[in-house]
C-alpha cells in the first residue's frame, strides 16, 4: 500500500491511498501526521487506521503529478520539528571499490571512507540484539529544505556542484512515549554538492546542507531486502545520463536496524511529534562518471517497488557567494 498527500482542486489538502493503479482519498483526514497520530491513538498500524476510515473517491495521482499538487508524502505544520538527516557509506558500490579496499595491504593507508566502509562490512549487520559499528552520518536540515515532488532542488549561489543521489529514506514519528514509529520508505533525491565534498572530507558537512526531495508516495510496511531502480538525468527534453541503483539489505553493509538504531540513540532524536526522514545511501550518482549538471536538468528517480517516479528541476540561486553582514542588536 502506498500514502501519499497532495492537493484536491479545490487547493485543499488530501491524503490519498493506493493498492493498484486505483487511488483513493483517506475520509476524515489532511496531512499523513494527522492520519499517523490518529493510528498510534487507537492502537493499531497505518493500514488498519485507512481500511478503519474506508475508501473515499477516487483520486487521480498521475494527474496531480503532472499538475503540481503532490506535496511530499510525510511533512509537519511546524517545518523545524522535521528533520532530514542520512548515512553514507553503507552500500556495497561497485566491485571495483571493495577490490581497491582489499588490495591496500595495510590499514593505515586507507583513506578514512575506505576504513569505515570496511568497519561496515565487517560489523555493520550484527546478530539481533546486539549493537554493530556506527556508519558515517550526517544532518541536512529540517522541513524547510525538504521539497516536494516536481518542485525546483535550489542549489546555493556558493555551491561548487549541484548533483544527485537515489536513495531509500526511512519516515518516522516520534510518538508520545518518546519511541520511535516507522511509518514507511519512499524514494529520495539526497541533493549534495559533490565537489565541495571532494575538495576535503571535512567539509562534508557542508556539501550535505542542500534541499532533498522525498516521495511522491511513502511505501508502507517493511523495506523489499532487494530494490532496483533506474536514476536519470533529463536535459532539453534527452537523457543525458541514466543508470540502476541498487538499495535494500540485499545490497547494503549495514542492516537497517543497525542504521536505525545509531540515528536515534541520540535523545534529541528521539522527541514527542518529531518528524524524521533519514535518507539510507546509495553507491549510484552521475557525478561520479564525470557529469556535471546545469540549471534545467531535471532528475529522475523511479523504483517499481516505490510507485510513481520522483522528478525534480534543478534551479539555480543568483545570489553570489559576498560575504555576509551580521548585523548587531
């Protein structure tokens, strides 16, 4: 079954659900938090809360798609109290790069990504109950940067590069009792600027402070073990570039609980009403094969087992990299 929330013609906003091509509106309810809450209330899981509510009128998704009225599938009416964060290196990439990995005799001589991938490797899919070794993480902002299906990815006037990543996010809610509550996956555009990253790895941190895209529709129930996809990116109306990714534990050096638990082991993590999209990593992204993108491209990113595909313009912000004047008060 897939969620997801977008605006009837009316302008107003609707949560509509979908087991086949047929969607159809979820009575009684405007935002996927509201239907959440809701679901947590009464005891029971997304599914049962929807089938509890009965099937509205039939909605037509590809339509509001191709309209612009899909929001992302999960937002908050307070955007600071959702967040977008992720782990990086925790997919099994190219053959090439575990053989680069295995023929460094020595340790030291890794460089640190090449460490931690191998950490991962090695310990990142512990046996149940047990903790495993913790994956590169990073923060990427909250409801402000997260932007919907069809809308522009803005990349900064001071960015060096404006790229790509097809990934796998998780969506939770933070009940009142302070646990943690998967609602479900969707695909996700973890937005980065890959150059800034290279130029030093301890700028990371800054290269992941860009928008994400997420959705259009939030899968719900466990994550596939194998999920394949296909990336794209569109220029003046032509693929200029298109390759498979691959997600899923099938694919991974981590498991998800794993990933899960070393996000929110953290208290600050783990607070009543808080919104959480983490994106999972990819080994998969253009810049990596010598692309560079342009305003006007426009990424794809589609998955079967996701539903409809997520597409996003890259847009360009004009404002120049002059210093910033703080002012005092």
């Amino acid at each position: 079954m897939f969620l997801s929330q977008l605006l009837d013609t009316a302008g107003q906003r609707r949560v509509a659900f979908r087991t086949t091509e047929a969607a159809h509106l979820v009575p009684g309810v405007t935002s996927t938090l509201e239907l959440a809450r809701a679901a947590l209330a009464a005891g029971h899981d997304l599914r049962a809360e929807i089938a509890a509510r009965g099937p509205g009128e039939a909605v037509d998704l590809r339509a509001a798609l191709a309209e612009g009225r899909v929001l992302s599938p999960v937002d908050h009416p307070d955007p600071a109290h959702l967040h977008l964060t992720g782990t990086g290196l925790t997919h099994l990439g190219s053959a090439a790069a575990r053989d680069a990995m295995h023929a460094a005799a020595d340790p030291e001589q890794m460089s640190d990504s090449m460490k931690m991938f191998r950490m991962g490797l090695e310990a990142g899919k512990p046996a149940a109950g047990r903790v495993g070794t913790q994956p590169e993480w990073f923060y990427k902002g909250n409801g402000h940067a997260a932007v919907a299906p069809g809308q522009p990815l803005i990349s900064p006037g001071f960015a060096r590069d404006a790229g790509e990543e097809p990934e796998i996010a998780g969506i939770y809610l933070i009940g009142p009792d302070g646990q943690p509550r998967r609602l479900g996956f969707a695909l996700g555009n973890e937005f980065s600027d890959h150059v800034t990253e290279r130029g030093n790895y301890l700028w990371l941190a800054h290269s992941k402070l860009r928008p994400a895209a997420f959705g259009p529709e939030l899968r719900l129930g466990p994550l596939p073990a194998h999920v394949e996809g296909q990336s794209r990116i569109h220029r003046a109306g032509r693929v200029i570039w298109e390759k498979p990714f691959l997600s899923g534990e099938a694919n991974m050096s981590h498991s998800l609980a794993n990933l899960e638990h070393h996000h929110f082991k953290y208290d600050i993590f783990r607070q009543p009403g808080d919104v959480h999209v983490h994106f999972f990593g990819t080994a998969t992204l253009s810049f990596a094969d010598g692309i560079s993108t342009e305003p006007g491209d426009v990424f794809e990113i589609e998955a079967e087992a996701f539903g409809l595909p997520l597409r996003n313009p890259l847009a360009l912000d004009p404002a120049t990299d002059a210093p910033l004047c703080v002012a005092s008060l």
